[in-house]
C-alpha cells in the first residue's frame, strides 16, 4: 500500500500539509480566533500530485477490475493521488459499487449526476473537482490501459500541456473505425492539430488546461482544439486499446452526425468566434465567382448569337449560384455585426502575469 502523502521532490506549490489538525484536537477547547498562520493554511487534501478521471454510465461489471488496475499502476509509482469516479446518471448498479469501492479506499471518490447528462458533463464535473497537478482522463469500459499513466505524465512534465492518447491498434468494429479516421483526418487539416485521435478517452492533462477549456454539449470529442485554441502545447503518445470486454458502447450511429455537428461548434467557437466573415466570406466568394464565370461565358455566346439561354439550364445555375453565394457573404457580414456588438469581452488565456 503507497503512502499518499508521499510527495515527489520537484512538486510546485502548494506545499503537503501534516495530517488534520481537527482530527487530533477533538475534545481540546479551541481557541476561539485561531492565530493567522494556521487560519491560512490550506485544508488537508488540497492537492494530489495525479488525478484519474473516470466518466462512467452503465459500467457495473469492469469498475472493479478497472480500479484494481488503476491502484496498481498507480500504487507503483509512489505518488499522491486521486481516483474521481463520476457516475453520469447509471441505472444499473455502478454507483452501490463505486460507494463500496469507496469504504476500503480513501483515495476514491465518487460522484453520481442525478441523470445522464452525457460523457461532456461528466468530464466537465470531474476537471472542476480534480486537484491533481496533472489529470488523467480514462473510460471505464477497460478499453483504455491504465498502465499508461506513467509515461503520459512523463510527457507532461517534459514539457507538454496536453497529451492524447493515439489509439494506433483500435480494437473496435470497422463501422466505427472507418468514419473515425475520417473525422480525425478533416479534424486535423482544419484546425492545424498534428494528432491521429481526437476523440481518445485516456489524455493527460496539467492542470492549468482542465481549469480553463470549457467542455459542454459533447465538445469532449475535440478537447484538444479547445486547448490548441488557448495556446497550450499539445503532443500524443501510442496507447495500447483493448476490445471492449463487458456491456456495448454509448454512442450509437448518432455519434457521426453529432460529431460532425461538434466539429462546426469547435470550429466555430474557437476559430471563427470573432470573425464569422473568414468562414462564410470565402464560400461566398467563391460561389459568386463561380457563377459569374458561367453566367458571363454564356452572356457573351448569346451575343455572337451562337446560344439561346433559353434552353441553358447553366445559365439558371450561374444566377443560383451568384445568388447563394451573395447570401454566404451578406450571412458572414451579419456575423460580423453580431459579434461586434457583443458586450462581453473577449477571454485571453493568460500563461504568467509577473508583476
Ligand atoms: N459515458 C458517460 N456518459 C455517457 C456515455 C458514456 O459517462 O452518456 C462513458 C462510458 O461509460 C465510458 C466512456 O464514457 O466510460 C466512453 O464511452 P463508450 O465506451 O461507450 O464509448 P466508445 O468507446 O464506444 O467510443
Ligand atoms: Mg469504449
């Protein structure tokens, strides 16, 4: 059994704290102001060196197994940590377990969402809860191997922000792999991202990025751009997948069109927030060219008199295409004044302030 207190030597601030003071005075009369140095210091538990974060629904058979595994990997590596389970609304016996888990493990803890409120919520819930000066984020079906921890907070403490697992050997039927890779190729040349695998569940994150991306709706699937989008560093290592072993997955044939859907609002929130004209502009513009060409070319065999445009349906795609094209732009410059007139400031993400 690790001891939890153990701290590794290069740890940052804030400093461990000695065991609860509360526990060892009970029945000792409290002074009734207690002197400023002890009324500053941070509660005990504040901190954790790693926290493990697992969104969970449904999930009753591999939780067991899922936290052996994790408290091996991590008993091993001889640090303070935390396991944050949070159960999105399970129907079937998750929770009674997880709380079971909990009895014998004060490095646990468990929070249940009185619905399902989806992955995003419960990634979202858990970053705000974490105390880790690094944050793991894994599934709970075992698919994701938490062996990886280790090497993952190695990156991060060379110097990465985020790292995303790259799942090279996805051991998941072809109907999900193939539009996968899809999306991670679109993904990748549309926002600059050098990564294969968005949407990976095992990722570690320091813990500036988990306090300041802002993960809702089902944005969990492009976390990474959110991050890219507010300047942090991000890089991706091999993991390895395993085939999921007990219950089905959670996301039927809805998670293409949601997952396009996601990627416009990533896209849009991040890329284009502030100058929507960048992202209609140049489809309107191209558009109205497109059709002027061709409404011009056929204006001008009309006028040799070797066409009559009567009988062109080309020249009714020109004027289309003219028309639709107009309305991208007009659509871009309405953007434009909306986001003008937007009162709220713009959110910079702020690495270091030296004063
Ligand atoms: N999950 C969740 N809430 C949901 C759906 C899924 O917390 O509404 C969890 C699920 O229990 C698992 C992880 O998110 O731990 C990934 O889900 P799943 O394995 O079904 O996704 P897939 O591996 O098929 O992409
Ligand atoms: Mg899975």
């Amino acid at each position: 059994m690790p001891n939890p207190m153990t701290s590794s030597p290069d740890q940052p601030t804030p400093q461990p704290v000695p065991p609860a003071p509360a526990q060892q005075q009970r029945g000792v009369q409290q002074p009734r102001s207690r002197p400023p140095q002890q009324r500053n210091q941070p509660q005990q538990q504040q901190w954790a060196d790693v926290s493990v974060v697992v969104p969970l629904y449904n999930e009753e058979e591999s939780l067991k197994e899922l936290n052996q595994q994790l408290r091996s990997t991590l008993g091993r590596m001889n640090i303070r940590y935390e396991i944050l389970y949070i159960d999105d609304g399970s129907t079937d016996h998750s929770f009674q377990i997880l709380r079971d888990m909990k009895r014998n493990d004060r490095h646990l803890k468990v929070i249940r969402f009185r619905r399902n409120y989806g992955k995003s919520a419960a990634l979202a819930v858990g970053f705000e809860k974490a105390q880790g000066n690094v944050v793991i984020t894994m599934d709970a079906d075992l698919q994701d191997d938490p062996a990886e921890i280790p090497s993952m907070k190695r990156r991060i403490e060379e110097g990465y922000d985020l790292i995303s697992g790259w799942k090279k050997v996805r051991r998941d039927p072809i109907s999900k792999t193939i539009p996968s890779r899809f999306f991670n190729y679109v993904t990748s040349v549309l926002t600059g991202i050098k990564i294969h695998d968005f949407n990976c569940g095992l990722k570690a994150y320091r813990r500036e990025v988990v306090k300041s991306v802002k993960v809702y709706g089902e944005l969990h699937r492009y976390i990474p751009v959110l991050a890219h989008w507010e300047g942090f560093k991000i890089g991706e290592i091999v993991v390895q997948h395993r085939a999921r072993k007990y219950g089905k997955t959670k996301f039927g044939i809805g998670r293409f069109w949601k997952g396009f859907l996601d990627l416009l609002t990533a896209l849009f929130t991040t890329r284009f927030l502030r100058r929507p004209l960048h992202l209609f502009g140049p489809i309107g513009l191209f558009l109205t060219l497109a059709g002027s060409v061709i409404d011009l070319w056929l204006i001008i065999e009309w006028a040799r008199g070797l066409t009559s445009l009567g009988n062109r349906p080309l020249f009714l795609a020109g004027s289309m295409l003219i028309v639709i094209g107009i309305q991208f732009i007009s659509l871009g410059l309405l953007g434009e004044m909306i986001s003008k007139t937007r009162t709220t400031a713009e959110e910079y993400s702020i690495r270091e302030f030296l004063k």
